[in-house]
C-alpha cells in the first residue's frame, strides 16, 4: 500500500509550521524577555535563532544556536532542542529534526504541539508506528484535519485499511464541509478493489464538491474498471465539457467507450482532443484504423509530428488498404528514419514488395530478419515468392 500512486506525499505545509513556531517562540519570549534586555549571552543566541526561525531563515537559525553549549547548566535546554528541531524540519533534514525534538521532550518541553512536529519527522523517515503515536501524544492538535489525514496515511503504509479508513471517518465527522476526506476514502477504495462503494462515495464526492479535473478522472476510472461503464461515461462527458483541454479525460473517456468496442466514438473523441493537442493524433489515427475506416486514419495521419510514428503507422494503414507499391516505395522514408532497424517494419516492408511482385526488393529485406518468428515468416513468404516465379496464374 505504501506505493500510492493516487496520493501525493502528505506533509504539513511550511506556513503551518511557521505559525506553530510563532505560538512556541511567544511562549519562549515572555518566559525569557525580549531581544535587548539583560540576559546571558547563550540566551541571546536563542533569542536570535528564534527571531530567524519566526522570519523563515533556518539556516541562520542554526548557526546562531552554534554558540549556545546544551551542556551549560544555565541554557534553557527545552527551548534549545525545540528550536534546532524545528530548524532542522522546516530544512527537511528530519533525522536531526527527529532526535533534537525527542531531546526537547526529554529536558521538559511538555506543550502537546512538540509531537505534532515529530509526527512530521517521523512520518517523513517512513516510521509510521511512531508517526500514529506522536499525533495521540499531541492532545487536542490530534484533533486538526491535517493531523487526522496524516495519520490516515500512515495507518495506510503500515497496511492498516480499516483504521486509515476509521481516521478519515472521524475527520468527515469533526470537519462536515472538508471534502478531503470523502476523497481520499475514495481513493482507498479504488486501491482497495472496492469499486462499486468507491463508485458510490465518487458520485456523493462530485455532488457535493467542487470537484477538480483529476477527481472526475479518478472516479470516473474507478467506475470503468468496476464495468459501470454507462455511469463512467456520463461522469467523464461532463469532465470533458468542464476540462476540454485536459488531455487525461478525453482519453479516458475515449478508452472507455474502446472497452465497450465502440471504435468510432472512441476515435471521434480523440480526434477531437488532438485540436488542441496535435500529439493525440496518431492515437485517434490508429483507432481509426482499428475500425476500418482507413482512408479517414490516412487523413489524420499526414498532420501527424513524430516522423517515425507517422511512418510506421502510414506503413500500416497502406498495407490495410492494399496499396502495396505506395507501402513498398515508403523505403527511403523508413530508412532515414531508422525504423528498419525494427525487423517488424522490415518485414511489413517486405510484405509489400512480395505483394506489388517485386521479389528481388522482398529477399533483401528478408535477408535482414533474425527474429525466430520473423525468420519463419520469411521462409515462408520465400516460398510464395518460389511458387509465384513457378506458377504465375496462382498469384494472380
């Protein structure tokens, strides 16, 4: 489970970090007076690290906090650790960042927001045990909605659906009008397998949010894959009106209706995406030409870019078409292009020379053929060639 590929890494934003480091350091300055007054000089090294933190330089943080001795009997050793803990975290250096947290706890630093920041750290070295216990230990901060989907995840890494699952309950039920939640649960539901409840929860979630381009395509995937292709298509056709340049939708929408063999759909949708976004064409080319509507994929296929693409794809349609010597005088193109160095090109290019009675241009290629399968098909194709010099009226 822990390879999500629906759930971006969750991490509580810098800007709420910034705002728990502004309460501890209030807390830390009317205990110790502001910048300016009498203090030794250690506690003025903290006072500056915190001023630095507050301001968004950990870095200088840091070097501040490097003429303070921990060891000193007068430092404020909780608010030490605290500091160079948070500096750490917000520069994403989090086994230092976990360590001086735990060192803050153990020198007195009793405010429950401490854990939520080890959360954090914990969280970020895949130690999700520790993670679920940090936020328990965080008091009434366990409660915030970030807290709540941050353990959600890490009882979904330790492979814990029922209780990731609990979480975001818990979460819908504190925050009605946070919508994240019902997301997500969406999400594990799809992961899960579950695809009609995930099915069910998509229609409430796009009911009653304001839902994004990736959350139709999600559910919308969630119910092709559980075969309610009818519902998968009405939600995806009204993304597609919403996103039309959302290249993710239209093929989704479009490979859903090619699992229910409805080719020139399919194909329509493509070609009507590649107006505003030219690599679909050979896709809605290639479509097209699964459902025999060969002239149209020809069509397409000249405004195709990728020059190999287009080639091997025009190569393909022409042998459909039966025009064998417009197949078979592609060559120059295929070899500039280096697609013969596919020994199926080559063989489809073979094909074409065998076919428009051009032998002697058909052995060479198949000269080129090792691939066992290839190799076999050309013996044979040699013996067509054989029979037809032999037996002319049989080629006819």
């Amino acid at each position: 489970m822990s390879g999500n590929p629906v759930h971006s890494y969750f991490r509580i934003a810098p800007e709420k970090l910034a705002l728990f480091g502004i309460a501890l350091l209030l807390v830390f300055y009317s205990a110790t007076g502001w910048p300016g007054s009498q203090k030794s000089q250690q506690t003025d090294a903290l006072d500056l690290a915190a001023i630095m933190l507050r301001d968004g330089h950990s870095d200088r943080a840091l070097l501040a906090l490097q003429s303070v001795n921990p060891e000193d009997e007068k430092t404020d050793r909780a608010r030490f650790f605290t500091l160079q803990g948070l500096a750490y975290l917000n520069l994403n250096n989090f086994p230092a960042a976990r360590d001086n947290l735990q060192q803050a706890v153990k020198n007195g630093q009793n405010d429950p927001v401490i854990f939520t920041y080890l959360a954090q750290a914990h969280y970020a070295l895949k130690d999700y045990r520790n993670t679920i216990q940090a936020i328990d230990q965080s008091g009434k901060h366990a409660r915030k909605a970030d807290l709540i989907t941050l353990k959600s995840q890490a009882y979904w890494h330790l492979e814990a659906p029922a209780a990731a699952i609990n979480a975001l309950n818990e979460g819908q039920r504190l925050y009605p009008q946070d919508y994240s939640f019902l997301r997500r649960k969406v999400f594990y539901f799809v992961e899960l397998q579950l695809f009609h409840e995930a099915a069910e929860l998509g229609r409430r979630y796009l009911t009653q949010s304001k839902a994004a381009a990736e959350d139709y395509i999600a559910i919308g995937n969630a119910l092709r894959l559980s075969r309610q292709f009818q519902e998968a298509l009405d939600i995806l056709e009204i993304a597609r009106l919403q996103f039309p340049d959302n290249d993710t939708v239209a093929k989704l929408l479009a490979h859903t209706y090619l699992d229910q063999g409805q080719l020139n759909s399919a194909a329509f949708i493509l070609e009507q995406a590649a107006l505003l976004n030219p690599d679909l064409l050979s896709e809605a080319a290639e479509v097209y030409r699964r459902a025999n509507r060969f002239h149209k994929a020809l069509t397409l296929n000249e405004s195709v870019q990728d020059q190999k693409i287009k080639f091997k794809q025009r190569l393909s349609i022409l042998l459909a078409l039966k025009q064998y010597e417009r197949a078979a005088n592609m060559e120059s193109s295929l070899y500039r292009t280096g697609l013969l160095e596919d020994q199926h090109v080559r063989y489809a290019l073979a094909y074409a020379y065998f076919s428009s009675g051009r032998f002697a241009e058909a052995g060479k290629q198949l000269d080129h053929l090792s691939e066992p399968e290839l190799f076999r098909k050309g013996i044979e194709l040699r013996r067509l060639m054989q029979v037809c010099k032999e037996e002319p009226w049989k080629c006819i």
